[in-house]
C-alpha cells in the first residue's frame, strides 16, 4: 500500500482523524488488561516456584488471553492514531481506468445504469423479523448496505439472545437443584458461544450485497426451537441421559449473553440515532444532435481538455468508463462511444471528534462513545476477575477452575466485540464529488471535398473526410455525496444533485467545437505560404516567357533562401 502526498491539497492533508475517541479508549482497556496479566503472571510464577506446574499452566493460559486482547486494542489504536488521506483515497465508486487504458472499468456500466436511471439502487429486506425491523426503523430501507447488514445481524442477534436468556432462566427454574442441572447448563455454553460471537468477529464491511440483508425465516425457526428445548429439555434429558455429577456452569454462559446483549443494543441505538435519509437522486441531463466534418473520436480531444480544466485541488479525475467513438472500416457505418469520470471526492462533515466532553455532548455520537465505555469496563472486569481468580485456583476444583477460565474468556471476548462493532460507525466517512457521463452515437459515412478551380487554376485542395450527420450527444452530470466505512472500503452514492448549468455548458461547448471543425485543407506554416508564394510567381514567369524576369525571379529566390 502507497501514499501519494500532494502539497497542494490542503483538504485532504488535513482531515482530522475520526478515530481519537475509539483509540483513547482502546489505549485504556490495553493498559487494564496488561495490567491484569502481569498480576496473572506474578501469580504463575508463584505456582512454578512452589512445583504446582498445572496450576501454573492455567493461569499462563489465562495470561495469554489478556495479552491477546491488549495487544489487538494497542495495534489498532496505534495504527489509527495518525490519519493520512492520499490522493488516491478514497477508493473509486467502480474499477478505475489509467490514463492510457480505454474500455470499460468493473462496475462502471452500474454507475452508467444509476445515471440513467436517476435512482441509487438498495438491498431489499425479507423475512419476518426484517419486515418488523424495517417497519420500526423506515429510513433504514435508504440506508448503505453495510448499514443494513450491521442493522440486521444486530437485530437478529438481539432477538436470539433474549429468548437464550429467557430459555436459561426457564432451564434454571426447572432444573435447580437437580442432578441434571450441570448437564443442562453445560448446553448453554457452545449456543452462546457459537450463535452469537462468531457472526460478529468474522463481520466483513466489504461483503455487503442484497443476499446479506438476507432472509430472517430461519431465525424464526430458531427461536421456536428455543422455546420448544427451554420447556421441554429439563423433563425429557434424564430419560436419555444418565446423571453427570458436574457443577453448573450458568455464570459464563450468562456474562456473555448480557454483555453482548448491552454492546449489541448500544450499537443499534447508536445506528438509529445517525441513520442517512435520502433526499434527493436527481441527474441533470441534455440531448442534442451534432454533425460535423471529421472523425467522431476527435470529440475525445475536446472531452479531454475540458475534464482536465474541471479537475478539482488540481487532482485528476478517476476515469471508470472510456470507449472512444470509432468509425470502421468501412466507407459508412454507425458508432457509438462513451465516457465516465468523477472528479476528486472532498470529505467532508465526517466523524471529527476532538475530546471526551464533544462526544458526550455531540448526540449522533452519544450512543457509540457508550458502547467505547461499554467495552472498557468489560476489559476492567476481565482483568479483575482473571486478577482475583488466579491466586485462589489451588483451593479449586477442576470444574471450578474451567469456571474461572471461561469467564474471564467470556468478558475479553465480549470486550472484543464492543470495539469490533463500534469500529464500524467511528469509520464513517462523507465525501462530495461529480459524476459526469457523455455518451455520442450515430452513423458516418466517407467524403471527398474539392477546393479550387479544376481547369484554370493553379491552386487546389482535395480532402477525404469522414462525415456525420445529426449524431445523438447525451451528457449526464450529477454532484454526488457518497460514504465509506474507512478511507480503503467501498463507497457507496448516498445523495444526488442536479448540474443544469454543468451539463449545458458541456453540451454547447462540444456541439460548437464539432461545428468548427475544418473540412478543406490548406497550408498554415509560414514556409509553406511563402514557397507558394514563389510558386505562382514562377508561373507567371513561365507564362510570360520573358527571360529577364526569369532570371530576376531566380535571382530574388537565392538572396531569399540565403537570408533563411
């Protein structure tokens, strides 16, 4: 990965960095969570001394776990604690084109459509739970995809762990007390485990597409399963199993299912309380015809020059789409070329957040800085209770031991997952940019064009050249906002503006330039005008057979090429 600077763009060398609030407090549960695995470590050491290695193997374990964790919180917020905005960045609305490539770039027949079309496309909810989703929250349906991807795995994830939650309270009710409470419990820990951290540590900004919004039918059926083994599992397990004599295990199976259950509502109201509205997706378009007197491709010149005098914070343009209009051939034919380019997006009105105070105070941001809190005290209590646990693990039985494991597991991954989620909405980021399409065709067929009198003259110009008549020229020009989670992902068009003044002043100046074009050839270099100066002189000469004035003209000839 490159960093293109230029000095010039004073823009984009100093966008404020939007991630100071997440890494302030990724920066402190590092610190929490180092500072628990040293007092882990010290109690290792004190196993190892006095020759109990199992013991000291545990809580090495358990030191390992912590480092993890801080050394993930440390990287992330030391990679994001200088922000830099090449040239480059963000990345294209489609495959880009270099500057001596034509064709047609991935994506940019979508963007043609969108133009065209004058409507930005969206993924489109099914299922049961996201009909109820998109029903409560109705400008969620305009919202980016990795919006609405975030939005329904979090609702849906909601949903599960509050009937797990209600399905363990059920289970420990029926089960209390009873031989088979450890077995039933012990059930518990792989559906918490499995169902719900997993979708979220593996979440992928990048693939986002309709299929992800995805069906929620199968959460349903998921959920009567719930109820069905919540009712039904105490009373029917001690008919196929045999009594296991192992302690419960409801503590770690319920530290993970509320902290996620907080970290997961937190980030919904986070969500909602900064969801994009669209308002408007209007394209300014003009048709004329045009005819003119040369190759159709000689536009492009003219396309060129003009694109380059728009380049804004004198950045090129990303070019995404560029067929020039090429005739066969053939003596006639039709044709047909295009082109698409965006000027340099600007950011703007991004996550610009200075301090604590500003975030608490700023109400598009409240929500999402409490789930930054949300994880902290989660990494706090992790490294507590690994803190408190490890000196005690000699007086402990086995399954007490793997007890104290997997809680201090389940808080550090619960802490992971508060700052993964929030990453997402800290990364938010707008920029403002044009979009402009020009798409010629028509038909062309050869000519040839003399100039002079054919008989009596000593002067001609003969020219072939290519001829096109009432040829359709269509531009489109937008002013666009588009938004990406992070400066590498994906954009995505959030907003359209027409450009009336933009694409009239395009169409009529190339309309213009294909009327001005020259059909006859003559000479426009000054040595060329004087040799055929020279030239009809010298048929004068010879018409008037006057040897003197031959010899003057040879004469004048020679001091004029001895001057040159």
């Amino acid at each position: 990965m490159t960093y293109e600077f230029h000095a010039g763009d004073s823009i984009a060398n100093d966008v404020p960095n939007p991630f100071k609030v997440e890494n302030l407090f990724l920066a402190l549960s590092s610190i929490a969570l180092v500072a628990g695995a040293i007092s882990v470590l010290l109690a290792a050491r004190a196993y190892f001394q006095s020759n109990e290695v199992k013991l000291a193997g545990v809580t090495v374990m358990l030191a390992v776990v912590l480092f993890g964790a801080a050394t993930k919180f440390l990287i992330q917020a030391l990679s994001h604690i200088r922000f830099y905005m090449g040239i480059k960045q963000p990345r294209g609305l489609a495959q880009e084109l270099k500057p001596t490539t034509f064709g047609l770039g991935n994506g940019a027949r979508g963007l043609i459509s969108t133009l065209r079309d004058g409507a930005i496309e969206f993924p489109e909810p099914k299922g049961a739970l996201n009909g109820l989703l998109y029903t409560l929250i109705k400008p969620l349906i305009t919202s980016p995809p990795p919006i609405q991807v975030a939005a329904v795995q979090h609702f849906h994830s909601l949903v599960a762990m509050s009937a797990i939650l209600i399905s363990m309270i059920v289970s420990y009710v029926c089960v209390a007390g009873s031989s088979y409470e450890g077995v039933v419990s012990w059930f518990y820990l792989p559906m918490t485990g499995l169902s719900i951290l997993t979708p979220f540590l593996k979440q992928d900004v990048e693939d986002v597409s309709a299929s992800k919004v995805g069906d929620s039918n199968k959460m349903v059926v998921t959920l009567f399963g719930l109820v069905v083994f919540s009712v039904i599992g105490p009373v029917a397990i001690p008919h196929y199993m045999p009594a296991y004599p192992i302690p419960p295990m409801w503590i770690a199976p319920t530290l993970m299912l509320v902290a996620s259950m907080v970290a997961s509502a937190m980030f919904l109201a986070s969500l909602f309380s900064q969801l994009d509205n669209v308002e408007q997706t209007s394209v300014s378009c003009e048709q004329t015809t045009i005819s003119m007197n040369c190759h159709p491709a000689q536009l492009w010149t003219k396309v060129s020059r003009d694109f380059q005098s728009q380049w804004v914070r004198n950045t090129p343009n990303r070019a995404y789409a560029n067929v020039p209009p090429g005739a066969t051939e053939s003596d006639r034919g039709s044709f047909q070329g295009y082109i698409l380019e965006e000027t340099q997006p600007t950011p703007f009105n991004n996550m610009a957040i200075g301090s604590l105070s500003e975030a608490f105070g700023a109400r598009h941001v409240r929500w999402l800085t409490a789930l930054n809190v949300w994880g902290l005290l989660v990494s706090v209590a992790s490294a507590l209770t690994a803190a408190a646990y490890a000196p005690q693990l000699g007086s402990m039985a086995k399954m007490d031991i793997t007890r104290a494991v997997l809680v201090t597991v389940a808080l550090t991954a619960a802490a992971a997952l508060a700052f993964r989620i929030s990453h997402l909405l800290w990364s938010r980021m707008y920029f403002k940019s044009r979009l402009v399409c020009i798409v010629v065709d028509g038909t062309f067929q050869d000519a040839e064009l003399s100039i002079g009198n054919q008989f009596t003259g000593s002067v001609q110009s003969r020219s072939t050249l290519t001829r096109v008549e009432d040829a359709t020229l269509r531009v489109w020009v937008t002013d666009i906002v588009s938004v990406a989670f992070g400066k590498e992902a994906k954009r995505f068009i959030m907003a359209m503006a027409p450009a009336d003044s933009v694409a009239k002043s395009t169409t009529d100046g190339l309309k213009e330039f294909a009327l001005s074009q020259s059909s006859v050839t003559v000479p426009t270099n000054h040595r060329d005008i004087e040799r055929a100066k020279a030239v009809v002189a010298l048929d004068k000469a010879i018409s008037g057979a006057d040897a003197s004035a031959l010899d003057a003209f040879a004469i004048k000839q020679s001091i004029s090429m001895q001057r040159g």
